[in-house]
C-alpha cells in the first residue's frame, strides 16, 4: 500500500519536472526568435541587448530555482523513501506483534477453557469425594449388627453370659463414639465374633458339685461352648451299669426356650454320655453326640426316648403323611390285586400244554392229522386258536380267517383287559402325594405365620412331614409302572404267540392244498 503510495509521488514529481523543462525550453526559444526577428526588422538595438541581458538572468533564475526545485524533490523523495522503508518496518513488526497478540490470544482461550474444565472436575471430584465419604461413613455398624450375636446368646446354653454381654456392650459405646471411624468399629465387631466362635468351640471339662434331684454328689461337667453341656455323677451305678447323669436340654417355654438339666435320658444317653467321660479321661479326641440345632423336640427325644416296632413307625408314617395317605394305600392294594389276578389269568391262558407244542410240530412235518388228534388235548388261548381251525372244515382260508378274527376279538381283550387300571393307579399315586405335600406346605407357611423361623428344628420337621405323601406316592407309582410293564409284555407274548400258531395252522392246510 506505502509502496503504490510513494510510485505515484514520483510520477507526479516527474511531471511537474518535465513540464518545467518544456516551459523552460520555449521560453528560450522566443527569447532566442524575437531578438533574432526584431534585428532582422528594426537591427541591432540596446533595448533588444538589455531584454536579453535580462531574459539570460531570467533564464539563469529559472534554472537555480529548478535546481532548488529539483534538489527539494530530491530531498522530498528521499524523505518519503525512507518514511516508506519506516513504515514497512512498523507494518512488520506490527504484524508480527499481531500474530504473537493472535497467538497470546489463542493460548489465552486455551487456558481459560483448562481452566473451566478443570474447575468442572475439580467439582467433580469433590462431589464424588463427599459421596463416597457419605458411602464410607454409612458403613459404621450400628448396634442392630449385634443382634445376631446377641440371638446366639439367647439361643445358646447360658455359660459366660455375663461377660459375652459386657463385650458386646462395650462395642455398643465405640460405635457411639467413634462413628467416624467405621474400620474401628468392623474391627471390634469382627472381634467379638471371633471371641463368640471360639466360645463356641472351647471345650471345657471340670470337677464339680452336681445336683441330681435333690441330691448333691461329685461328678464331673463336660462343656462345648454354648452348644452342649453334660454332667456325670461319681456315684453308684444304677442296674443298667450307668451313674446318673443329665444333659443341658432346651425346653419350650412361653416366650422363649429355657434351657434346663434333664436327668430323665435314655438308657442309650446315658451309655453314651459314660462312654464320653471314659474317653475323655484316656484319649485327646472324644466323639459326644451335639445337637447344633439346639432343637426341642429332638432335646423331648433324647429325654423321653421310646422303643418303637416297625408297626408303630408304620402308623407314624401313615399319621404325618395326613389323609391322602389313606387313597394311596388303596390305590397300592387295588393295583396289586389286579396285577395279581392278571398275571394268574395270564399265565393259564398261556400255558397250552403238550397238545398244543405237538400240534404246531406236526404242522410244521405237514401232518394235519396228526395236528388236529393232538389240538384236542391243547389248553389256553393258543390251543383255542388250534382247536378253531383245525376242528371244523372250512371252504377256504378266508372263512378260517374270519373264524380266527372272532377268537381274536374275543381273547385279546380279555388278555389286556385290567392293565390300563394298573397304568392309572401308577400315574395317579404320585398325584396324590404332591397335592398332599402342597397341603402340608400350606399348613407349614400358616406355622411359620403364627411362631416365625426362629426355630429351624421346626421348619425341618415341617417340610419332612409335608414330604411324606410325595415319598408315599413314589413308593407305590414305581412298583405298579414295573408290574404294568412287566404284564404288558407278558400279554403281548401271548398274542404274539396265539397270531403265531393261527398263522402256522392257516398256511400248513391251505398252502398243501394248493
């Protein structure tokens, strides 16, 4: 731009240098012509010597003042060139200190964008720093941890109550105190549930006075932390050969079981419990009977224990299954009835006897006589068939054939008459026995309603007996599937054997005729 700029000052500098110089010319030039036509018109004349004297100090003026003229251009020029190269120089540096502005600028934006985002996540991650602190201080226990431990305690037989209490007490006011600190108070819980296993597990044998009754006698107390607790008198041994003894037994109570010395065991208890204090006294590793469950009616078991038959297991059996065990019991008698009878009538029907072999071996040497002296003393379906073509003439095979069909239509459904029942009552037992199972859960859950879970001995037995009618119906569908396939396979022996001996007799006589 300062470049076009200064290229048109200098053409104008130009121009106005030759128009100068052109003016200068033809002033000359008239100066030099009129003299030279006033001599020729008028001579030589002082006043033509004086315009000249004067037109050459004019001219000599005129040409200073163009030499001043010039060297002002000149210097004006100059000027204006070097104001040009100043300019470029200041519109370099101006644009370069453009760009490094541009640039700054750029950086600028740059920075204040990090800045934003990381402000952003800066934010970010003091929100995530006050959630997980929320999650982290959300994790301190609170005394409803110790409510389980606390329910084993209660559960268990009393041994250290005392003590175990003021542990879990003392854990209750940490988590008072030190709320802010959870992996305190997780250490401390963790600790009294390790203190409580290996309560648990702790077994302690000492010598004590014990009560029996009302008497007071020496003996010793065998404990398994708060499961199982026995003690064994060094008194005189009863008849049996067994010292009194009693066991720490749960008994129901009102509101919770109540845990007592029940002296009135078993004959087999009391051996066993004997049997404990002997190996105790000789061997590191006794074997004791422990009811883990610390279930009632298992503790009413091992105190009032009494021998039973197979006959009273049986009305035991019948008694918890309920009254759909009464249909399965006849369903199971019915189908052996009928698989009994049928296998008889099966067996008779099949039994041909001699007559009825030699006559298919005659038949098969082509001695129809022979055949039919000996179909006589045949027996059974087979030997009907025989006796029903060979006894008679006929005019053709087609009129032995319907003959045949008519002993066919007759026998075979006497044959398979019975098995369809005995299939029935197979596919029906275990029917039976799952509605009653559902019946019995329903009754389980109703239990469970009214006294809770509390006591999982209970829910054991409630399921066990609301089993029984599926075992029951199992046991009779599985012997009756067999009977049924074991006589549906007899019957169609038989009526393969009869369509046997018809076919022989059929092409033995007509098949010689032709």
């Amino acid at each position: 731009m300062f470049r076009r700029k200064n290229a048109s000052l200098q053409t104008k500098d130009e121009r106005r240098k030759g128009r100068g110089g052109s003016l200068l010319f033809a002033l000359s030039l008239a100066f030099v012509c009129v003299p030279v036509t006033a001599l020729a018109q008028q001579g030589e004349s002082i006043d033509a010597v004086k315009k000249r004297a004067e037109l050459n100090s004019a001219k000599a003026d005129l040409e200073e003042a163009r030499k001043k003229r010039d060297m002002a251009v000149a210097a004006r020029w100059k000027d204006r060139e070097t104001a040009n190269q100043e300019r470029e120089l200041f519109n370099e540096k101006y644009q370069e200190s453009k760009e490094k502005v541009d640039a700054l600028m750029s950086e600028r934006a740059r920075l204040f964008e990090d800045v934003r985002v990381a402000r952003e996540d800066l934010a970010q991650v003091k929100l995530q720093a006050e959630k997980a602190r929320a999650e982290y201080l959300s994790l301190a226990a609170g005394p409803e941890r110790l409510e389980t431990l606390a329910k084993f305690q209660e559960q268990g037989i009393p041994f250290k109550i005392a003590e175990r209490v003021e542990v879990q007490n003392k854990v209750k006011k940490e988590m008072g105190l030190y709320r802010d600190d959870p992996l305190r108070i997780a250490r401390s819980i963790l600790n009294v549930a390790q203190n409580e296993m290996a309560f648990t597990r702790t077994i302690q044998m000492e010598r004590a006075e014990l009560v029996f009754g009302t008497a007071v006698s020496e003996g010793f107390r065998l404990r398994l932390g708060g499961l199982y607790a026995m003690q064994m008198a060094n008194a005189v041994m009863d008849s049996a050969g067994n010292r009194p003894s009693a066991l720490m037994l749960p008994v129901a109570g009102e509101k919770k079981r109540a845990f007592s010395w029940q002296e009135n065991l078993t004959p087999e208890t009391k051996s066993e419990i004997s049997r404990v204090f002997a190996d105790a006294k000789d061997s590191a590793f006794v074997r004791i009977p422990v009811d883990v469950l610390l279930s009632t009616e298992l503790s009413s078991e091992l105190a009032n224990h009494q021998e039973t038959t197979w006959k009273d297991e049986l009305k035991t059996f019948f008694k918890d299954g309920g009254i759909l065990m009464y249909p399965i019991a006849t369903l199971f008698g019915l189908g052996l009835l009928i698989v009994l009878v049928k296998l008889v009538w099966i067996l008779v029907r099949g039994f041909g006897g001699l007559g009825a072999r030699r006559a298919l071996n005659a038949l098969k040497k082509g001695d129809v006589e022979q055949a039919r002296v000996q179909c006589q003393k045949s027996h059974g379906a087979v030997g009907k068939v025989l006796k029903t073509v060979l006894a008679k003439e006929y005019g053709g095979r087609a009129a032995a054939e319907k003959a045949l069909e008519e002993v066919f239509s007759a026998e075979v459904p006497r044959i398979e008459s019975g098995l369809t029942w005995v299939s029935v009552f197979a596919a029906t037992a275990p029917l039976l026995g799952l509605l009653g199972t559902v019946m019995g859960m329903i009754e389980l859950f109703d239990v469970i309603t009214m006294h809770g879970t509390s006591d999982p001995k209970l829910l054991a037995g409630g399921i066990s007996i609301a089993l029984v009618t599926t075992e029951a119906g199992l046991i009779v569908a599985i012997p009756l599937q067999l009977l049924h396939t074991f006589l549906a396979n007899r019957a169609d022996a038989l009526r393969g054997r009869m369509e046997k001996a018809g076919l022989a007799v059929l092409n033995a006589l007509w098949i010689k005729e032709k």
